[in-house]
C-alpha cells in the first residue's frame, strides 16, 4: 500500500532518529572518556569532544586488565556456551517435534519451566554440582543405601565449569521447536521416501534449513554468555588462568578507595574492549538475526 | 501376477475408521488412478501402501511380499507428492540425487544417473538451480525426477497436478503418460479430478466414504456405473438420476407425475415391479421432440453447447444441447431418450440392477467416451 501522510512520516522519522541518538550517546560517552589523559577526563564538565589519548589508554588498559589471556578466556567461554546451547537446543526440539512416545509433552513442559530457573536463582546448587560432578549420584546412591566409591569430579577452575552449567536453553529448543513445527510434513517423509534416517534427515535437511534460526540463537547466546558476570566469579579463584572478561572489567573501574581519583580514561578504554566482540557478533549475524526471528522464508 | 495387492485394509485414527476394508489387485505395469472427493481416504490408503502411515488392520503386498512392518525406503516404492516436496536448500541435481547418495553409490555414478534422468524430464539446464527459483512445472518434474532415479517397482502420485494451472496440468498430464508407457511401472495416482482419471487410467478405483464404489476401466466406470455415487461422480454433468416405479409388463419406468421412460427389456429381463432409480446420460437426451416433456429453469453456457436445467417429473434433470436454443424460464420442451442408454438403480441401496450378458445388451457399453473437462 503506498501512502502519502507527511506528518505521520515526519514523526516516525524523528522517533527514530532520536532513539538513534539516545542509543549512541553513552558509546560516545564512552569513546570520549577513553581518548583523554587523566586530569581532563576528571574535570567537571567533562569534555564532549575526544582527545588524543585514546591508544596510549587503549594499552595500559589493555596491560593492566591481563586482556591477551582474559579476552581469549571469554572467548573460548562465550564460544563453547553458544555452540553447546544451539546442539542441545537443537537435538532436544527435534527430539519432542519429530518423536512420539510416552511423556513427550511432559517433557516439553520440564525444559519450558526452567525458563523460570534461571542461573541466578538455582546457584547455589549449581555451585554444589560443579564442585563435584558426579554428587548427584552419590546422593541417589546413599538414598538407597548402596556405597559405589565415585570419585571427586571437580569443574571449579576449567573451561567445562564455566560453560556446561550454562548451556541448557529453554529458548533455544522453543526456538528451534517453533521452527521445525513449520517445516512441512511432505518433507519430512519425502525424506523418508528417499531413505533417510532420522539422523540424516536431521544433519541433511533440518540443519541446514534452520541456518538462520541458528544465527538468531548464536547472536543471543553469544551476547549473554559473553556477558555472564556472577557464575564465573564464583566459579573461577585462579583468576590468572581462568578470569573472563567481564570480570576483569570490575578490577579496572575504580573501586571506592579512599583518597584516590578514579582513573575514567583507563576503565572506559577496558570498556571499549570488552564490548567489542559482542557489538562485532551482533553486527555480522544481525541480518541472519532478523531474518530468523521474523521469517519462516523458505 | 499381482504387483500390489490389497486384502481387507482398514485404517482408523482412535475410534475413527476412515478406511473400510478395502481389497484391490493391481496389475504389474498397470496404472491405477484412485478417484474419489477430498476425504474419502484414497490419499490414506496410498500412505499405507508407501509405508507413511500405519495400517490398522489387513494386508498390503508389494511384489508378493507383505509389506505392513516395512519401512518405507524397504518397499521399493517411490511417490511425488502434491506440493512437490522438494528440498529447498539443495539443487535440482542434489534434490534429484539425494536417494542415491543415502543409497550410498559413489559421486560419478550419481552424476551419471541424476543427468540421464534430467535429460528425460527436461530439466538439464536447471541443475544447478535452488527449487525457489523453478516454475510449479519444473518443480513438478523433478518431483518425478527424483522418484524416477530409484527405478522404483512401484510409482505413487498423491494428487501430484492440484497446485498446477490448467494449461500446465494437461501437459503435465501426457507426460506423466508417457513416462509411464516407458517405463511400466505399476503406478497408483490418487486425484479427485475425474478428467484425469479418465485420460490417464488403465483402471480406475472411485472411492466414496472409506470405501471402493466401483473398479473399471474408464469405460466402464462411464458407461456402466455400479451405484448411482458412480453415476453422479463420473462425467460432467454426471447421470441424471430419476425416482420412479418399475413397469416390467409395460417395460416402462413410470415417474411420479406419469410420464413414461421405456428401458430396454433384453438388457433388463428380471427388474421387479416397484420403485427404482432411472438414469441417463444428460448427452443421450434427443431434444427438441418426443413423448416426454420438461419444464426449463435456466442454461450454463460452454461455448459449443449448453447445459439446460430443468425439471422433469418433478425432479432436477440436465440436458445437453448443442444447438442453439433459447428458451424462457418456465417454458415446457420436448425430448425422447433411446431406451438402450436407460440405466436402472436400485432405490434403496443405489446399486445398479441386474443385467443379462449378452452381446447385445453389452455393445452400448463399448460406445464412443466422450469427456469434457
């Protein structure tokens, strides 16, 4: 339908523009703050124009925050969540959509609940299970009175321990589940026709045919995990090794020590650098993003 | 020897039959098109023959072999299915290959197979394509290109012409044909659109409700059609079906308002006294004079002839007309009918009567078909 209501058209313009505007001014605030030398950025008002300190802050954040190894830490992190979540999410919706047995929907309902469940609320024995793996069975076991001598599997301090307790996805398989509710059933048995196994039919046609519903789940997995603050700082002591980026953040803002001026340029430039990645990820699936929120385009 | 064999299959979804017991022999090399109105369970029962759905209860035998268990890739049929079914991330090349690879045969081997199946479809130029970016005739041919790769025993078409525009269904149509003069597979194809049912079919199988209401030959499913559904369902328009009382001394059927139809007595010699249904094509109808007459409701206009709507006897008649006549709304006319192409039904039931086999009473039946789309 082709319109012509300029009033209307000079509103929806000016919403978005100012929301642009809105959006953008702390990313400026940002930059700004990281591109002054210690005294200026402190002045009351600050500057709203950058300076020409921006790289030399760049680096000392870059050395003090540890951020070769940290940013390679929520890396791998962020990575490892993001590709558990969308397997998982993926094997379990194709799992109640295309199977029929006994307790299907029940099932369907257990993983819809834990959207209820986040992290945050079942931490404390999320932490238990993490400091050792296996006590889970060793309590079943002693309900029942049976002595099986486990050994002590402990995730603190490892990859595994940062990002198996993250990776199970309410959203993900209801994502997923949703997207293989519009795949035509005529597929699925010409694909039976042809011979195909579930697991082939799984690998050959629904995978690549949920391409851009994956890029959806990777943009928000990969953001939310990258930003994930609470469960790694319980999780990791040796923060040498193990420390993730946004952690590392928290050592570089100022804390409230007494006497001492807090150093903004440093801490906006960690910022910078901490939020790259998730900005760039987003940049470059966004399109895919869309597409899979939006579409059932096949 | 029978290539599909059918023997009391029944299909039922919790206490739901929609399949009642139905038995059919096909033929190898035969092309059976099953024909009846949308749920009247002719697509169910090809599912059950390809394996897609379960069968509740009898036996479904392809090649001798009792098939219910099977998968369907362990039954050696192949089906096009009626929105084509294609897979949209791959090309027409991968789409047509695909059951060779799962087959496991090497790369060569698949190109080798998926061209010379192209080159019969026509479609050689387009395997590099994604289906999106094909026509509904060439998605309908790799359909069939991918159910031709596998050298099936056994064709199954599932309304495979529905999405397709007319002009294009009638092509469609030759081809599949053909393909199958040349390949001989025995081949089932389910459609509820009668045209091509009649051009297509070695046999037809026209199911109603669940159930098989005559197994023929186009022309016998036409000419001699076992129950007044039959008769009502095959040929545009189909049999005009008339209540009346059976006169075997008069040979005559006599309608409510008393006009008289006479009926061949050599064809009919045991039709008892009472109630039956009377039937004849709107075609065989002789317009213009004659001891019958009828009143005239209104005309549907087909170009080189015209259907009249009018009311014989108190009851809904159709005559086709290939002059030009114009007639008033109400007006009365006259017609006779042959009594050769008198067709007698049982009232109750709707069962066609009891005929004699002789030679005589079966010439009609071998008459000229005359369909029109």
């Amino acid at each position: 339908m082709i319109e012509r209501t300029p009033v209307l058209d000079f509103i929806t313009h000016a919403l978005l523009i100012g929301s642009l505007v809105a959006l953008l001014i702390p990313f400026w605030i940002i930059f700004v703050a990281a591109s002054h030398d210690f005294h200026t950025v402190n002045q009351v008002p600050m500057p709203l124009m950058p300076g020409s300190h921006f790289l030399e802050n760049m680096a000392t954040a870059w050395e003090r925050g540890n951020f070769g190894r940290v940013m390679l830490n929520s890396i791998v992190v962020a990575g490892g969540v993001t590709i558990g979540k969308i397997v998982i999410a993926a094997l379990s919706a194709f799992s109640i959509v295309y199977f029929r047995y006994k307790l299907r929907m029940v099932m369907f309902w257990l993983i819809f609940i834990t959207l209820m469940l986040p992290l945050e609320v079942r931490i404390v024995p999320t932490y238990a299970v993490a400091a050792d793996a296996l006590r889970p069975f060793k309590a079943i076991f002693e309900l029942f009175g049976i002595s099986v001598g486990l050994p002590e599997w402990n995730l603190l301090n490892s990859y595994s321990g940062l990002i198996l307790p993250l990776i199970a996805t309410a959203t993900g398989t209801f994502l997923y589940r949703q997207f293989f509710l519009t795949v035509p059933d005529e597929l699925t048995e010409a694909a039976k026709m042809d011979g195909s196994g579930p697991v082939r039919f799984f690998l050959e046609v629904l995978m690549p045919l949920s391409k851009t519903n994956m890029a959806a789940l990777a943009t928000i997995m990969f953001v939310w995990s990258w930003n994930q603050y609470l469960w790694p700082l319980l999780v990791v002591t040796d923060q040498q090794n193990f420390a993730t980026a946004t952690m590392q953040l928290q050592k570089i803002v100022p804390g409230p020590v007494f006497g001492e001026p807090p150093i903004w340029n440093v801490a906006m430039a960690a910022n910078l650098i901490v939020l790259t990645p998730p900005v760039l990820v987003t940049i470059f699936l966004q399109r895919w993003f869309v597409r899979g929120l939006i579409s059932t385009e096949k | 020897m029978a290539e599909i064999t059918l023997r009391d299959v029944r299909k039922s979804y919790a206490k739901n039959e929609v399949v009642h017991g139905v038995n059919l022999d096909v033929a190898s090399g035969e092309l059976i098109v099953i024909l009846g109105p949308s749920g009247c369970g002719k697509s169910t029962l090809l599912r059950m023959v390809a394996g897609l759905e379960s069968i509740t209860s009898g036996e479904v035998a392809i090649a001798g072999r009792v098939v219910n268990r099977l998968e369907p890739r362990e039954r050696g049929c192949a089906m096009v299915f009626q929105n084509y079914a294609l897979y949209p991330h791959m090309s027409v090349a991968k789409n047509i290959g695909y059951s060779l690879k799962i087959a496991g045969l090497s790369k060569a081997e698949r190109t080798e197979r998926v061209n010379k199946v192209a080159a019969t479809l026509g479609l050689t130029d387009f395997l590099e394509r994604k289906p999106a970016q094909l026509s509904g005739g060439q998605r309908q041919r790799v359909a069939m290109g991918r159910a031709m790769i596998r050298e099936p025993k056994v064709f199954l078409y599932d309304e495979p012409l529905s999405n397709l525009d007319a002009t294009l269904r009638v092509a469609m149509r030759v081809e599949i044909r053909k393909l199958h003069q040349r390949l001989g597979a025995t081949t089932l194809f389910v459609t509820h659109d009668q045209v091509e049912a009649m051009t297509l079919a070695d046999r037809i199988v026209v199911m109603n409700k669940g159930g098989i209401e005559q197994v023929g030959t186009p022309s016998e499913v036409y000419g001699r059609p076992e129950t007044t559904y039959v008769a009502n369902f095959i040929g545009s328009p189909g049999l005009n079906l008339l209540k009346g009382a059976a006169h075997p001394d008069e040979g005559v059927i006599k309608l409510p308002d008393g006009q008289q139809l006479a009926y061949d007595r050599n064809q009919w010699p045991e039709i008892g006294h009472g109630p039956v249904v009377v039937g004849f094509r709107a075609e065989a109808v002789k317009f213009g004079s004659g001891p019958l007459s009828a009143r005239f409701d209104f005309a549907e206009e087909l170009g080189i002839a015209k259907l009249l709507h009018g009311s014989f006897g108190g009851q809904g008649m159709i005559v086709h007309v290939a002059t030009h006549e114009d007639l008033q709304s109400g007006q009365p006319f006259f017609f006779s009918v042959d009594p050769r192409d008198i067709q007698l039904f049982d009232a109750d039931g709707g069962r066609r009567l009891e005929e004699a086999r002789t030679p005589a009473a079966r010439t009609k039946i071998a008459a000229p078909i005359q369909v029109r789309a």
